[in-house]
C-alpha cells in the first residue's frame, strides 16, 4: 500500500498527495498458502459477497458470523454450526490465513487451449527459428491441452489438425475481418441452428485437438511449413501480411468453439501489417511507418493509425467478452506495430515480447516460459479469472491499472473518481501469472471530520476466481485491513511506503499519458513531488542544506527523478512500438521488478569487500570500477535494468 495508514476523511487525502492505493499479485506463490476443497462462505447482506475471514466477529453462542464490511449478521451453514468452538475454527477464520484459496467442488473445466499464430512472410532463416521455438513449446505442453495452428501472409490459413494422410487447411481472405459466425460457416459447422453447441464441439475435435494426439502431425507440418507462397515482386515492396485478419480469425475459432474457456491466442509476427484490416503501413518500402512525431503533427504516414487503433480495440472487446488472452511477439528490426495492437494484449492480460529476432534468448526464453510447469507439473497460469474487490464503508474504489478490463459492475464500493478502469468493483483477466501485478486506487468516503472514530480499522478484501490448469475452478481470497490517522495526521508519515508509492504513480502516470500529452503528464510529476515535500519535508526558507526528508520517504524523490527520465514518460529517440512496449511492461510488473524498471540497480561487486553493495546510479560511481595500484582492489559494477538493453526486450 502507498499509505499503510490511512487519512479519516475525503479532504485529508487530497492533502496527502500521494493517491490512496495498493499493488496486489493475485496468484502470488506464498508459503503456507491454504488450499480448502469446499464452498466459501459468503455474506447475504444487501449488495455484499464477501467471504467468511478472520476479521469477521463470530458468535459462538449464537452460530453467526458479522460481517466487517456491510455489518450483516449471518448465520453458519449447518456443517459449520456443528463443529464450530473457540478452539475449532475453519481455516477462513484463523489469523494466518488472510489468503486463502478454495477448489470449488463438482466444478470441472476444459483444459487450456493454446491457439498458435504464426507468421509464414518471414524470410527462411527467420521462419525456421520460429518453427524451432513452436516444436519446442509442443514437447512442455501439458499432453491433455488442446491446441490449434494458423498461418498467415497474403491469406490466413487455419489447419485442420485431425488430417493425418493429407495437409489440409482452410484459406481466408487476408482483406477483410471474420465474426465468429463467418469462420464457423467457412470451416463447416454453422451457429445458427446449434443451440447446444455440439457441432461446435465436434468441429473443434478438427482443429483443436489434445497435444498427445495431435503433436506428431502438428510436428510434420511445421517441417513442412515454407515461405508465404505469394510474396510482392521485387526488393523495393514489403512481403504480404494480413496480420488483423489472422487475429480475427483466430478469435472467431475458439469463439465458435470454446466460448468462456482457458484459451490463449500466441501471435508470432515478424513485421508490420500491410493488408487488411489492422494495416499500419502500405506496400512500398519507399513509405516508412509512423513515428511519435508523426502520430503528434498527423502526417500522411500516420493515416493507417485511428482506423488499426480502432480494429484492435474491437478485437479485444471480443477477447474480453469470452475470457480469453492474446500473447504477441513481435521479432523484427523494423517496427510491426505493437502501438497499434498493444491494447489487445492490455486488456486482455496477454504476454507482450519485443525482439530483434526469433533467434535471439529473449523470444526464446520468453515464449519457452509461458509453458513452464510448476512443482506440481500444471502450468503456472490462471485462466479467465475475474477479480472483484470489497470496502468496508469508509472508502471506495477508484479503479485498477494493469492489464485488466472492467465488467461494468456496481456497487456500494465504487467511487465516483475513475481512475484506470474505474466506475466498476469486478474486473476480467484472460490470463494471470505468478508475477502479474495490478494497482487498485481509492478513495475515502467521509466528508466530515471526525466521523471515524479514533484507531477505527477499515478493511478490503480481492476476490480472485481463476480457471486453474488441472481444469479446476479456484477462489483466492485476500483480506486486509488498516488503521485511520488521527484528525491531525501526526501519525501518517510512518505509514508512508515510498516503493509502493513510487510504482502507483509510475502506473498513474503511464495511464495519463494514454489520454494526456506527455509534457502535461511530466509537470503533474513534478508537481506532486513539489507538493508531497513541501508538505512532509523539515527544512529553513532560502537555505537548501536544511532540507530533511524522514527515512520512509527519503527514497522517493529518487525515484520520481528517474520515473521523469525513463522511456515509459520521455518519447525521445523511441519509437511508438518501443513506446508502447515499455508502458505495458510497468504496468504488469510487481513491485520490486517495477522499481528496478523505474531506477536501475548498480551493483558493487569486490573480492576484498564481502557481498555486493549497491552504489547511486550516477558517473561517480564509475570510479569504483578501476584497479588502484599494483594489489589495488578490484571492483566490478553490475546494472540491473529487469529489461534488456538495446532493441530487444522481454515481458
């Protein structure tokens, strides 16, 4: 949390500065996590579904439970009634388990499905190494998974997996985009007449099928696979792709057939997209794709921009609406257009990889890690999850930022400010990592002062439900709560997380300059610093060595100098997918990752000096890495920037 403790009113906050919020990592791996099989209990007051906690009063006499959020008295389930005593409580109520996660009984999924996209106008060295990567991925695959294939260049081609004497596969037009219901009536199964959704199912046993059935086939065509068939003539035109009506198609397949699924789409692209819907740049070479100063002043080469951004976001309201998540790696020198897709990957939890090639550690490690099994041996993903959060009365939600789409849910918990997602307390996400990480923002509710009474706690609790990969449906619950200052705030400042409080106005300001021009984004900074430090700092008018910042906020200031340096604010010598690439990345990170993002870690590293120490990120520090004299000390500095230097890249 940005505060850990909190103002008692709504014009006490706004003097803080600093917005009220938490980062929270839904799937954390945490030890001693308990895992139940069994229904939560669950509130049945009015506009209230929190579940059963250890902040709840319990009456043992009675066999009821207080909600500490609506205040709602319930009653215990007859099984809990029976059993329940001071020194027998369930799991849910025991101190240690303010995380909990339940399997939830006679619920049984599909296993996930992973529909492979490639791109086959790449030139042969490129296309082998995406081949080699894909076959790969086949071999870590949990066997029961289903998985699909797509080509694309001049035309899609969606592969019908369950041929094994003769390769077939069905072509569509790479001009135009295809609803659910044009790619079932061209790959022969129509919607229409299905209301059960059999044929649906049975055309998926064609083109997704279980790895262990399927991997040798799957196997032989990609040994088989060559170069788009159709490019342009000529060295001075770009090779074709229909890269936006490939995503269409694929989105139409497992929307006709796996609807509310644990799906992944992988995009594997190594260019821009110039034909068809989503295009960002035409066929001459001689016409160069658009810059961040052409996007600003609107030059002829930025014409493809609104339409692509517009095509993009109407994909990934297709993909919100069935659960499902959109990976892309983009491999390619040149710029393929990630501006202009980034928001289907965004807001659908989807991975986003940047790379010079297909050859290189990044993509490989990178796509290698998304079929990486745990202890356990499933995946180390959840799917379709959706996160819904709970307030008790004293604040409200303001919105989320990472990664995430808002179900346009009410409730007594949303505030009236928006920020990020916002005007909502449930959220979508198609896919959750151990690592994925999504900043909540609030708000206080109290006008006036005085209306908390003195230590009052508030409390919050995330409800996290998730398609696990085993095909079980879970529910993480987390619940937190937090104490009010006093009405003079003496007691705030200690409560100050300057980490937290550095990675929610990174992801605040990255989501300003959605909507914002960037400049106006960087005087907001600067402002709020001014404001945070003339407000909590000790110091004497006109004298700048009295200056004192106390301990939990000494770090801060460094890092918002960064934050204002850093590509994710500062548009120079980047490009728009750059641009783009490293804002996704800010917002999905955890805390630690995201500060080292934000201000690189330099390490010193010394023989004669014991373990590495870490020095100020400035020229001075270079001195230290020289060898003084003849036995001098030799030392060695190490930056840890989380992301590769250079054009490659890796989320």
């Amino acid at each position: 949390m940005s505060w850990n403790i909190w103002p008692s009113t709504r014009l006490d906050a706004t003097r803080i500065i600093v917005p009220l919020g938490c980062l929270y990592t839904p799937l954390k791996e945490t030890e001693g996590l308990q895992l139940v099989e069994y229904e939560p209990v669950i509130c049945k007051g009015r506009d209230c579904g929190a579940v059963l906690n250890p902040f709840c009063y319990v009456d043992f006499h009675s066999k009821s439970w207080t909600c500490p959020f609506c205040h709602q008295r319930n009653r215990f389930p007859q099984h809990y009634a029976d059993h329940i005593t001071e020194t027998n409580l369930p799991a849910e109520l025991l101190q240690m388990c303010s995380t909990i996660e339940y399997i939830i009984p006679q619920v049984v999924c599909q296993p996930p499905v992973f529909l492979l996209v490639l791109d086959i106008a790449l030139i042969e060295e490129e296309l082998d190494q995406a081949k080699d990567s894909l076959q790969q991925s086949l071999a870590m695959m949990p066997q029961n998974a289903l998985v699909g294939f797509i080509t694309f260049g001049a035309m899609c081609y969606v592969h019908e997996l369950a041929s094994t004497t003769l390769p077939k596969a069905y072509a569509f037009r790479g001009g135009k985009e295809y609803t659910a219901q044009q790619v079932a009536y061209q790959l022969g199964f129509a919607l229409k007449n299905d209301p059960r959704g059999t044929m649906g199912a049975q055309a998926a046993r064609r083109f997704l099928l279980p790895v262990a059935e399927c991997e040798f086939t799957l196997n032989s065509l990609l040994d088989d696979l060559s170069r788009d068939a159709w490019p342009p003539g000529g060295h001075d035109r770009r090779p074709f792709r229909c890269t936006g009506a490939a995503l269409s198609v694929a989105l139409g397949l497992v929307e006709a057939t796996c609807p509310q699924s644990s799906v992944r789409v992988s995009l594997l692209v190594g260019g821009p997209c110039n034909v068809g819907p989503g295009m960002v740049v035409g066929e001459e070479l001689a016409e160069t794709i658009r810059s961040h100063l052409d996007l600003q002043k609107e030059t002829p080469n930025a014409k493809y921009t609104k339409k692509a951004l517009k095509f993009y976001a109407s994909l990934a309201s297709r993909a919100v609406a069935c659960g499902f998540a959109v990976d892309i790696f983009a491999c390619s020198l040149d710029q393929v257009g990630l501006y202009e897709m980034k928001v289907i990957s965004d807001k659908t939890g989807g991975f986003m990889v940047m790379s010079d090639s297909f050859s290189m550690h990044v993509f490989k490690d990178s796509f290698r890690k998304v079929f990486e099994p745990d202890e356990t041996g499933y995946l180390k993903l959840g799917f379709n999850a959706k996160i819904e959060v709970f307030t008790s009365r004293e604040f409200k939600c303001c919105g989320a930022v990472g990664g995430l789409s808002s179900l346009g849910k009410k409730g007594p918990c949303v505030a009236e400010t928006e920020i990020g997602e916002g005007n909502t307390c449930q959220w979508v996400v198609g896919s959750l990592d151990r690592n994925t990480t999504i900043g909540f923002y609030f708000d206080i509710a109290n006008q006036q002062a005085n209306s908390v009474p003195q230590g009052k706690q508030a409390f919050l609790q995330f409800q996290t439900c998730y398609l696990h990969p085993s095909g079980r449906k879970r529910l993480r619950v987390t619940t937190v709560s937090h104490r009010f200052s006093d009405a003079q705030m003496t007691d705030i400042q200690p409560g100050f997380d300057q980490e937290a409080a550095a990675v929610l106005m990174a992801r605040y300001a990255v989501f300003k300059c959605e909507n914002e021009d960037p400049l106006d984004v960087l005087r907001w900074v600067d402002r709020m610093l001014i404001r945070l430090v003339s407000k909590f700092a000790n110091f004497r008018k006109d004298d700048p060595s009295s200056f004192h910042l106390g301990p939990e906020m000494t770090i801060f200031p460094q890092f918002m100098y960064h934050l204002r340096r850093s590509n994710f604010l500062q548009t120079f010598n980047a490009s728009p997918d750059e641009t783009a690439y490293y804002r996704m990345l800010i917002l999905r990170e955890n805390t630690m990752n995201s500060l080292v993002m934000i201000q690189p870690a330099l390490l010193q590293y010394s023989f004669e000096e014991g373990p590495p120490q870490p020095v100020l990120l400035d020229a001075t520090s270079l001195k230290c890495g020289t060898t003084v004299g003849r036995g001098g000390a030799i030392r060695a500095l190490r930056l840890d920037s989380h992301v590769a230097l250079g054009a490659d890249a890796a989320c």
